[in-house]
C-alpha cells in the first residue's frame, strides 16, 4: 500500500492537518512518556500525514512506521492503539464534527473527514476566495527580486529560452499569490566579447543600417553565426572581436553608435515575443548597466582583505568552502562574471532591499553562482544567503540540445506560431465547417492554446531534468498537455453558461464518492502553492491540474449535472463545476497560462 506523501512543516497545512498533528502528538506523548528524546515533534507528525491514493480508504492518513522504535511493536499494533484512543476519547482528540471516521490499515491511520466539514470549509473558502482561493499571506510585507529569461543580445529568442522565461514567470506568479511584491529582472547579456564579435561582422560583410533595420535582429543572429564559422577558420577573426569591443569598452563614438542601434533593436524583437507570452518585466539592466559599478566591488574586496594574487589574477581563495578558486580580475585587469553579479547583488539589495534575491539559471551554472554568493557572504553582507539560485535542466529539441554560436537553433517565435497552426488545425478537425465560432474567435483560442500548450509541456517536468520538446504530447488533447487543461477548464465554463438557475451555496450535498474526490483535490490547491514557492517548482501546480482535471472530467461523464435526479443535486454538481472552474482558473495563472471559455 503506498500512500503519496507532501512534507509540509506545521503553518504550511490546514486546520485539520493541524488538528490531527495536535492529536497525535498528545496521544503518542501520553503513551510513550514525556521524557522520551525520541518523541515526535507536531511538526514532524504534520509533516508524516499523507493522503491515500485511494478515496475508499479516507481522506487523510498517518502512517506509524517510524514508531515502531518508539512503541517497540508492529505499525499494524500502534496504528490500532492510537486510533483506539482517537475513539475512545474523540470529543478531546479531534472535534468530531470534522472526523466522521477512522480506521486502519497496513500500519496507516486513515481519518475520513465529516462531509459537512468540507462544504463548509472547503467550498465556503472557494467562493468567497474565488481567483484568490489557494493564496496565502505568508510574504506580506516581504520583497522579492527575481533575474530570469536573460537573454544574449543582437539574437532573437531561441527554443533554449523557453525554460529560464517559463520558469521564472511562473515563480515569480507562485510568489505573487503567496503574498510577494516581486521585482521580475531581464538581465540581458549586453557586454563582452560577443558584442565585439556582432560588431567585427557588421563592419566585415554588412556595413549597412539599412539592411539591419530592414531584417532586424535576424540579421544579426546571421551575422554572429557567419563569424563562428568564419573564426574557426581564422584566429585574427577573434583578435577584432576583442579590439572592437575595447573600443566599446573606451566609449568609441563608431562603437557606442552601433551597439546603441543593435541593442534597441534586440530589445524590441525580445518584448514582442514576451508579449505573445503573456510574460513582462520591471526592468532590463543589463550586463552593461553595471559595468562603472564593478570598480567598487573590487576595492571592497581589496580593503577587507579577501583578494589574493595568483599568477597575476585576483582570485578569492575558497578551499575552505570544498570551491576552486573564484576568479574576479583577469591578468590583464579586466572584470569576470562574479565581479559584475556581486555588483548586481549590492545594487539589487539598496534599489529594492529584498528579502529574496531569485536567480534563475542553467544548472552548469551552479558553481558560479555558489561561489560568488560565497564571496559575497564573506565581504560581510548576512543577506548574501537571501541570494537563491534556481538551477534547471536543458531543453533539447529534437533530442538536440540548441547552441546559437553554431546555428543551431530553433527559434522561439517559429515554434510558437508552430504550435498556434497546429491548434487551429486540430480544431477544424474536430469540427470541420463550425460556425458556432467566428473566426476570429478561433484564431483567438488557437493562439492560447497553442501557446498554453508549449509552455505547459515544458513546465509540467521537474525544472531540474532535461526537456525534450515533443509536438505530439505537447497538443494532445486527451493527455497531460496544456490543452487538456485548457479544454477542461472551458468544459467547466460551458456546463455553467448553460444553467438557467440560481446556484444555492449554502445547501450543497456529496452524493458519491467522486464528488468527495474533486473536494478532496480542491481543499490541497493551497498546500500546492505553498510547496510549490518553497521549492520553486511550477511542475508542482501543473501536476496538481492534470490531478482535478482528470477527476472532473470522469465526474463530467458519470455524473447528471443539468439533468441531476433532483433540485438538490443539480445544485450541488453545479457547484462543484464552479468550485473546479475557479480552482483549474488558479491554476493556469499561477503557470503563465491564458484561460479560455471555449476550446
């Protein structure tokens, strides 16, 4: 028997988890002897409550197993001992108008709630929440910054984008409901060699603004390929990179000029393709913005006494801390990565003194950011370990991971009207010639299902496992796709459009046991939240919506709504449709996803 487990920390859950751990603890104490050392604390017996797989067998349960050395008896022998004095003593263990039953079995205590319970605590909640139903308090007052997406300019957006800016959109949402001011960052990859290398190429093989304008930002992905391959052949190619970007660096007027003109362009194409994603920033400083910062960073270091001299590089020993070395001044003087991230930090903290210093970034990059947090820790910032990094695994596309330098790439925006094409395709072949919808409409839905479906189908993974991007499972309409939701949601929608009555909230019954189901699923779409802010996982909502969707719609096919066999019950099974509507609505907010209607 296996049971699927959340471990949530005591404010993390609801009353009645909080209620039962109370229980616990007191009738395991009162069994055990308070002096035990090995005793469970309320927080860890909250953290044990897991919820059965299987709705027959309760709606919540406790697993004794690790009492075992506490009782020195089987788990089927505790677990009958304490649900005997739950029994026994029920009006001072749990107050039993929330417990209606409890059982055991297979060393698990399983506690079926009061029906009575869930409509008033559950139900009531939804609708008076309604888009605010699984939102919690617990960052009131608290700021959270949050650096994702970050592109390279004088490139458009490639596939490989999709996960940084899914990712970080969704959590800084998650962040949102859970009470957060968020400050979302576009840290834009604006310096360095790479723009020597755009500008060596426009003066080599273009030298006209015309065509650049013309083209855009393409043009520019053009050229910077055609200097890869050119570079490969030619080492000098590389030479002009760096004396271009020098002169960048001296403010060269030619040099300033160009840059100026191909980062306009770079951010306008970026913003259009956010737009279409429905994703928005509050700021897009970047690399460049920092670099007259960085000088201070390295006196800082120097005055304290952390900066040592290796080879002729300025390094911070960190052999302490099981880390190589971090690097922060060249042999030649210049600045590196961390000099500039550490000068980002110290800015971020006195413009927006946050609590939360988010980053979101590719897993290689995991040793970058231990170190410079590390170094900045030792400069003496104690909000040094507010700066939290959020690695995630790549995305391949066609089992190929995208590298731009080489060309290889697919492009985000093709992907994207791709995947719209292939939604309006789909839907007039499931209802070819309707004319229910104008077409405008049908473009409308296309664009957000097809779009859902693509940002659906990378973030319903872990964010830390590789993706590989799959048409197929990305538009199934059937399986755990965007789509699936999106169409569920509608359905929800549609059953509510087609009531003529008013719907009673007060007078609402559970006929069966798919019913109990859809409210037991919807009393966990706070716990979802919270466990999806405190590990950072969008996976964990997109999970909890394949989860109420699944259940809906078996519920939608088994069971009369509109045509219910009494008043009563037409009321209720419309309620319940109302409750999942607004639950399913949270749900694909929190994930960066349009809601629609129709489908």
């Amino acid at each position: 028997m296996e049971y699927r487990k959340e471990k949530l920390s005591l404010f993390m859950i609801c009353d009645i988890k909080k209620i039962i751990a109370e229980a616990l603890y007191n009738i395991i104490k009162k069994t055990t002897g308070e002096t035990r050392q090995d005793n469970l604390s309320k927080e860890e017996i909250a953290g044990m409550i897991e919820y059965p797989p299987d709705i027959n067998m309760g709606d919540l349960a406790f697993p004794c197993f690790r009492l075992s050395k506490i009782f020195r008896k089987s788990p089927n022998v505790i677990a009958e001992t304490i649900a005997g004095e739950f029994t026994r003593d029920v009006e001072d263990a749990v107050p039993y108008n929330k417990i209606k039953n409890i059982s055991c079995a297979g060393g698990y205590i399983n506690f079926t709630l009061n029906d009575k319970y869930y409509i008033q605590n559950i139900l009531n909640d939804i609708f008076e929440q309604k888009d605010k139903y699984g939102s919690s308090n617990i960052g009131d007052g608290k700021t959270a910054v949050i650096d994702y997406s970050s592109p390279n300019m004088s490139k458009p957006l490639g596939v490989a984008h999709m996960r940084p800016t899914n990712i970080g959109n969704s959590i800084k949402k998650i962040h949102q409901f859970c009470g957060y001011k968020m400050i979302a960052i576009n840290y834009i990859g604006d310096w360095g060699t790479p723009q020597g290398k755009i500008l060596a190429a426009y003066k080599l093989w273009c030298n006209d603004m015309t065509e650049i304008e013309e083209k855009g930002v393409y043009k520019l992905l053009d050229l910077y390929v055609n200097f890869g391959v050119e570079a490969e052949k030619d080492e000098r190619l590389n030479d002009m990179a760096r004396s271009w970007f020098v002169k960048l660096e001296q403010g060269d007027e030619e040099a300033v000029g160009l840059w100026k003109k191909f980062m306009g362009i770079s951010v306008a194409e970026i913003k259009r393709i956010y737009n279409i994603m429905g994703i928005e920033f509050d700021s897009y400083d970047g690399e460049s913005f920092f670099e007259d910062k960085m000088d201070a960073v390295v006196e800082e270091l120097k005055e304290k006494n952390i900066l040592k001299l290796d080879q002729g590089a300025q390094i911070v020993d960190l052999s302490e801390y099981n880390m190589p070395p971090c690097l922060i001044l060249k042999t030649d003087g210049a600045t590196l990565y961390p000099t500039r991230d550490i000068a980002s930090a110290i800015y971020r903290k006195k413009t927006y003194n946050f609590d939360k210093n988010i980053y979101v970034n590719d897993m290689r990059q995991n040793l970058h950011f231990a170190q410079w947090i590390k170094v900045t820790e030792l400069m003496g910032y104690d909000w040094a370990n507010n700066c939290i990094n959020i690695p995630f695994g790549l995305m391949n596309f066609g089992g190929q991971v995208m590298a731009t330098r080489k060309g290889n790439t697919q492009l985000l925006d093709d992907l994207l009207k791709m995947a719209v094409e292939k939604v309006e395709t789909i839907m007039e072949e499931k209802n070819p010639g309707d004319e229910t919808l104008s077409k405008e409409e049908k473009k409308e839905i296309a664009k957000k299902v097809g779009i859902g479906a693509v940002m659906f189908g990378d973030l319903v993974n872990s964010r830390i496992k590789d993706v590989n991007f799959n048409w197929e499972e990305a538009l199934n309409f059937n399986g755990n796709s965007g789509p699936y939701v999106q169409y569920t949601y509608a359905r929800a929608c549609s059953v509510l459009e087609k009531n003529d009555t008013d719907i009673d909230y007060k007078n609402i019954v559970i006929t069966n046991n798919l019913e109990r189901e859809i409210i037991k699923l919807l009393s966990q779409l706070p716990e979802k939240v919270l466990i999806a802010e405190r590990e950072y996982e969008p996976s964990v909502i997109c999970r909890y919506l394949l989860d109420i969707c699944a259940v809906f719609n078996r519920f939608y096919h088994d069971c009369s709504i509109l045509k219910a066999e009494s008043a009563e019950i037409k009321n209720s099974r419309l309620a319940l449709c109302e409750a999942v509507k607004y639950a399913i609505g949270n749900g694909l907010w929190l994930i960066g996803l349009e809601k629609t209607n129709k489908v």
